[in-house]
C-alpha cells in the first residue's frame, strides 16, 4: 500500500480564501487592495502545494519500521449514549479495516473511552470534554505518516473534535486521506480515490494505492 497526493477538493478553506479574494478583484478599484489580494494568491498557492507534496512526515532518525502510521479521526459525540456508543464501535470496526490493510492506527476514540470505563467520577467528569485530549491526541498525531478521517454525512460536517484534528493534521503538513463506510457492511470501509467523492467538506490530500 502507498499514500500518494491528489487533488484537493473545491468546498474546503483554502478554497473558500480563494473565491474570497477572487471576488474581492472583482470588486476594487484599489490597486493597493489588489496587489493585498494578489500576494495573498500566492501564499495560498504555496500552502496548496505543500499539502499536495507533503511526503510521508519524514523520521529525524532511521527506525525499523515498516508500517505506516494513520491517525484515525472519527465522529463521537451525539444526543444518546447509544448513538456515542454505536459512533465508537463503527471507529473500531474501521481501525480494524486499516490494520487489516497492514497499517499501524491510533484511534483516539478507542484511547479515550476505553480509559474512562476505568475512572473514577471527578476523572471522568474532568475529562469527558474533548479539549482536554486534543493535547495528547495532536503530540500522537506528530508522531503519523498521515491522517485519515470517517466520512459521516451526518456527524462528520458537526464534529468539533475532528475539525480540531484535520487543522492540525494541515498544520503538520501531512497527508490527508478519507474513509467512507460501507452502507450495507459496516465491517467494510472504502478509501477516497477523489476528493469529489466526499460528502463531508474536509480536505483529501491523498489516496491509497
């Protein structure tokens, strides 16, 4: 299995900055406000083409490993335990699709929840709320070849948490990759080719081939 780029989808942020500059060319009469827009272009260009590039987040040392290392981000949070709790066995059911693909996964899902079944009241009262594991989750996430989130058309778009983790995963430059769940087997997961397939609007950078 590699990771390779490929091209980005039209309904995430960058995209969004573009049409905003487009529209403000449009519209001035300033040629200060549109060299502003003109130079901001390019820093976009440059930002697009880091997350197209970005190799596999390079080791500082040589290390024995063979396998890639996915960060797994996948919707959590709902209205009942049981939609938290059927959330939490789909995010297991894809770890397993990825480790079969011959993969090494972190699933912050299986780390978080399988440590509060464990703790006590004033734990788990303090560390229910999300931010209190984005720490540690980003520090993990340092440590990946890439990221790979669920794609939900439900949950994903209304995930706080994931948002939080796919701007981290392009702050680190790695390479962004989807998952889509199979609606009939939910043991069976698909990889994105094309970031047009996707329903949700997070970025995919890259594909699995």
């Amino acid at each position: 299995m590699k990771i390779t780029p490929i091209s980005t989808s039209y309904m995430n942020s960058i995209a969004t900055d573009i049409q905003g500059i487009a529209k403000t060319l449009d519209k001035t009469e300033s040629y200060e406000i549109a060299q502003i827009a003109i130079n901001n272009l390019y820093a976009i260009s440059e930002q697009v083409d880091s997350l197209l590039d970005a190799p596999l987040a390079e080791k500082k040392s040589q290390t024995p490993y063979k396998k890639q290392f996915l960060f797994l981000s996948c919707p959590y949070t709902a209205n009942t335990t049981e939609e938290m709790q059927k959330n939490l066995a789909i995010s297991q059911y894809a770890t397993i699709f990825l480790m079969k693909k011959g993969f090494d996964v972190f699933n912050p899902l299986s780390h978080g929840t399988n440590i509060l079944q464990y703790s006590d009241t004033d734990f788990y009262k303090h560390y229910t709320p999300y931010f209190n594991w984005h720490e540690m989750n980003c520090r993990i996430m340092a440590m990946c070849d890439a990221f790979i989130w669920l794609d939900d058309p439900k949950r994903t778009p209304k995930s706080n948490g994931m948002l939080a983790e796919v701007k981290q995963a392009i702050q680190l430059g790695l390479p962004i990759l989807g998952l889509k769940p199979n609606k009939t087997n939910m043991f069976d997961f698909e990889i994105y080719k094309k970031a047009s397939e996707k329903t949700s609007p997070f970025p995919i950078t890259a594909t699995i081939i």
